[in-house]
C-alpha cells in the first residue's frame, strides 16, 4: 500500500525561495574581487536569481544543459548556483587552479554552454578561448564600468545580462532526480572525472548538513565557507545556509589569515570551514596580532586530517570547537563529522582528544564498512584498517559519461581509494589514502599519523611523509619538513620530539628539508610528485 502523503519534488530553488521568504532580511556578505565588500539579503538574491534565471531561458538554456562557473565564493556565483538548477540547468563548478589543459578538458568533456567568470580569470580564459568547443559565451561577473578591455569572443556583463530581465517567473517543477551540478574530482591518474549531483540528493544532504550532529547550522548562525564553492558546493553550505537561513558570508579571493579573520570579526561569523592549510594560515596570523575569535563557537576542518595541535591551538586557545569532517567530492560531500556523544560529557579534555583526531561518526544516511582486500568486512574494533566503503542517497553512482567504468560492487558500495579504521563507538579514522599508505616489512605505517605529531613541534610548519624504496623492508617512511619562519631545526630534534608519540617501527628513516610541498587545486599535500621528486632518494643503510 502507498502512502497518502504528497510527493512534491525536493528541488533546489525551493531553498532560496524558502530563505527568501521566511529570512527574507538575512544578509549575504560577499568581498568583491572589484574591492569593496558587498551586502544584500536572502530576498534580493532569491530576486536576481529569478533575473538569471530569465536570461539564461533568453539565451536558450534548457533543462539539462551545463553552465559553468569559475569563480571564487561570491554573491553573484550563489547567484548562478539557484538561477542555473532552478531551471533544470547543471551549474558545473570548474577549480580555477587546476592547470589550464585540464580546464579546458573539463569544459569540453562537460559541453558547457556558458560560463560565468570573474575580472581574475578574464586572462585565463582569453587564452584557451579558441579551445573551449562548446562554449557560446562568457559572462563576466561584474558591472559595466569594471568591464575590461578583451579579446574574448563573446564577452558579456553580468550586470546587463540581468538588467534585461525582470523576476517575474515561478520556479519549474521537474523530477527531482533531475541533476543539478556537476564538479570534476581530479585523480592522480588519468584525467578528471565528472561527480553529477542531483536536486534529491543535493537536498537530502543540505537537510543533514544542518543537523546538530552534523554542522548544526542554524538561523542562528552566521556562516563563513572559506572552502570553495568549486570544491563540492563549498562542502555543502552554499545549499544548507538557505535552508536554515543563516547570515552567509562569502570571502571571495582572499583567503589569507588577515582578510579571513577581518571578516570573522566584522560579520561575528559563528562557523567556519576549511582545509587545514587555511586554518594554519589563519593561526599563524592570530598568533602574530594577538587577536582572538570571541564570535566564533566552532570551526570545521576537513579535505585533509586535521592535526593534534591545529584542533588544540583552536579549542584550548581560543574556545573554538572543531568540528572534524570527512567526506568527498563522490560524496556530496560529507561522510563524517566529528561531534563527541553524550556518555563523554564527563570526559577530560585529554580523553576526548583521541577521538577528537579522528575523523568522526557516519552521518544518517551514510553507509560505511572497511574490508580487506579480498573483500571480507572487519571489525570494528578501532583496531583492524582496511579500505573504506560507502553507499547511500548522495553517493555517486558513477562519473558523468561513464568514465572510470563501474565504480561500484555489487551491494553498491563504492570505494572511496582511503584506508580506515572504524571503533566500537562508530567513530572512524582515516589511516592513509590507499596508495600513500606506507608498506614496511609486510605491514602498513601511516603516513598521516607521522605528518600530524611532526607538525606538532612548533619549529614545523608543514610536514609529509612519503615511502622510499628500501631494499629490506620494502618501504620506509622519509619525512619531508618545510621549517616554520626563522627556524633552522634540525632532522634529528624533529625524531627526537617524534619519540615515544608513534611506535618504534613507524620512525621515519630520514628527514629532508624543502621550501614548499606542493599541494592539489583542493589544498591536499601531492604525494605523487613529492615521490617524483625524492624517486632517488637513498635512506641511510639502505644502500645495496
Ligand atoms: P575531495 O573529493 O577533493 O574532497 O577529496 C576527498 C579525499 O580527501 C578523501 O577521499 C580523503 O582522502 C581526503 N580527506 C577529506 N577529508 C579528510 C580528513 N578529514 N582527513 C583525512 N583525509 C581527508
């Protein structure tokens, strides 16, 4: 028997519809690339969406078609997140820092029609224009006196563009299986692959990004993604802060400490959430001014594992919760967040911080299990570490035009490439991604609990640790120090305050010194070229 309930479609414009009617007097702050900050409300963003939205159906766009944006976050790209899906449109959010060539693959794969950019990337497309097959126009996001000179064929202002249109319109209502954006993951090999998202599902996880034991977003929150909205709809939040009408504030291209913590202070921003090179940014910037976040009640850090000393610097020294998540673009892209449960209300600080560091509890909605290789499930015993599994309604089924193949087995559970641990309590932690994990004499060293005690010494400012080939053990673990400013600390202070905090057995062989480790266009340390770089690197008593 069905049930008699409505089956009205869970659709993406009814979020700015919603915010716009019930928190219709909520800000939006943005910091404009043009400068000035800027400020409007729920009701005018519902409004110029509507606007959009007329343009677009103008110029043709129709259910299905993508649009893309390359763009940092900002009121006029939130803009285009409702007025491209509300029409039934895919909004593809392009990372303006992968390489141009991988660009213009993602925009040709995509076939997008349009694409919305900022007065920053007006030189970057100009030079790959001739190359973009599909592309129709270019809609520059800004008004008409910051339009620049260019030799972009079909450069169009995004200020006139909405001008001509009126916000006379009513939202479609299609399935709402219907997809609505789309973000390219870039693997390690091979090139980039398509994530589809749909309006059911960009839903169902905006509804449990706003659970308190998810982010808690709330109306009572004002909100500041430092993550960017081209990284997995800024985790999110571009979606749950309509939905629950928190005041949103958009830091556009200045993601420095200075111009982050002006905004958290001026706006009284209550949470955040960023990859931890942002936070250590930010950090370093408090610690240097001696200001502190009297607004701020949480924080949340994800993309990399947050280290020890970042979740304590923010917790024990300026009362900042952090909220540690887990999740990726396949994913929506939350999986896990960290929020302790009631039975540890009586916990000391010490105790809760084991499990503070790790990656935290499934949330409703989200599957998980680790396997062996040959599939078997383990236990959960917050021992046994094996490859991590997920399933569930914002899971990807499979990348946009089938690339990569099958990607799920048979009980639909997809491999998300991270080794895990899972604990009696449901919390899990990641070990490594599976192919950075370390393989020494038969068993795993993880290359993340390395980095995360040897960031603690406060000398390090960045550290990864990567495998070299060894002659006995098969690996061994090389840790790759870039030293705070100022520092000239040495290789063996840094093993001895490593001492006594990881096994004997995990003690990297050696230490080498770098300027900088290069980093992915979503702020991940890149092992794959650190490994280029140190490919002939000999450890002590490891020559043959
Ligand atoms: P992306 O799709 O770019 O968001 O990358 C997803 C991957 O980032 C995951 O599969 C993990 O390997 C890694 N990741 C995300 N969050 C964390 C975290 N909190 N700790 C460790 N690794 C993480």
């Amino acid at each position: 028997m069905l049930s008699l309930m409505q089956d009205r479609p869970l659709l993406i414009s009814s979020l700015i519809e919603f915010a716009a009617l019930y928190h219709g007097d909520v800000e939006i702050v943005s910091r404009s690339v043009e400068g000035p900050i800027h400020r409007y409300t729920y009701a005018q963003a519902h409004q110029r969406s509507k606007q959009l939205a007329k343009a677009l159906g103008r110029r043709g766009i129709t259910l299905g078609d993508r649009v893309a944006t390359l763009a940092w976050n900002g009121y006029r790209h939130l803009e285009c997140y409702y007025g491209v899906s509300g029409i039934g449109a895919v909004l593809h959010t392009i990372n303006p820092r992968l390489f141009p060539e991988q660009i213009v693959y993602i925009a040709n794969h995509a076939e997008d029609r349009l694409i919305f950019t900022e007065l920053t990337f007006v030189p970057l497309l100009e030079a790959m224009a001739d190359k973009l097959d599909s592309v129709e126009a270019i809609v520059i996001m800004t008004d008409r006196d910051h339009m620049p000179e260019t030799t972009l064929p079909n450069a169009v202002c995004y200020e006139e563009l909405l001008a001509a249109e009126d916000d006379d319109l009513s939202w479609p209502q299609f399935d709402e299986r219907t997809a609505s954006s789309l973000c390219y993951t870039s693997g390690t090999t091979g090139n980039p692959k398509g994530v589809l998202f749909g309006h059911r599902s960009t839903m169902l996880h905006s509804w449990a990004a706003c659970t308190q034991d998810v982010l808690g977003l709330s109306s009572q929150d004002t909100v500041l993604p430092v993550v960017p909205m081209f990284h997995a709809n800024s985790w999110g939040i571009a979606y749950a802060a309509p939905m629950c009408g928190a005041k949103l504030v958009l830091p556009g291209m200045a993601l420095d400490g200075k111009h982050v913590y002006e905004l958290l202070d001026r706006e009284k921003v209550t949470i955040s959430a960023g990859v931890p090179t942002v936070w250590l940014m930010l950090l370093q910037y408090l610690q240097q001014s001696n200001k502190t976040l009297p607004h701020m009640s949480r924080t949340v850090i994800g993309g990399s594992a947050a280290p020890q000393s970042m979740i304590e610097a923010f917790e024990r020294d300026y009362d900042v919760t952090v909220i540690h998540a887990w999740g990726m673009t396949e994913m929506s892209p939350l999986g896990t967040t960290c929020n302790m449960k009631a039975k540890m209300a009586g916990y000391g600080y010490d105790e809760l911080l084991p499990y503070k560091v790790k990656q935290g509890r499934a949330i409703y909605g989200v599957d998980m299990k680790i396997i062996d290789d040959d599939g078997n499930e383990l236990p959960r015993d917050g021992v046994a570490f094996g490859h991590l599994m997920v399933r569930g309604p914002w899971v990807t089924n499979g990348y946009f035009k089938g690339e990569g193949g099958q990607v799920l087995d048979d009980g639909d559970w997809f491999d998300t490439g991270d080794v895990a641990t899972l604990d009696p309590e449901g919390f899990m932690q990641i070990t490594d991604r599976a192919k950075d994990v370390i393989k020494s004499g038969g068993e795993w060293i993880s290359s993340i609990d390395l980095e995360n005690v040897a960031v603690g010494h406060p000398e390090v400012a960045e550290a990864a640790v990567i495998g070299i080939s060894h002659p006995k053990w098969d690996e061994r673990p090389l840790l790759v120090i870039v030293r705070a400013e100022g520092s000239s600390i040495g290789g063996d202070e840094i093993l001895d305050f490593m001492e006594g905090k990881i096994a004997k057995w995990w003690m990297p062989d050696d230490v080498a010194f770098v300027d900088e480790i290069p980093h992915t266009a979503t702020g991940k340390i890149q092992k794959i070229t650190l490994r280029e770089q140190f490919a002939d690197h000999v450890l002590p008593g490891a020559a043959e």
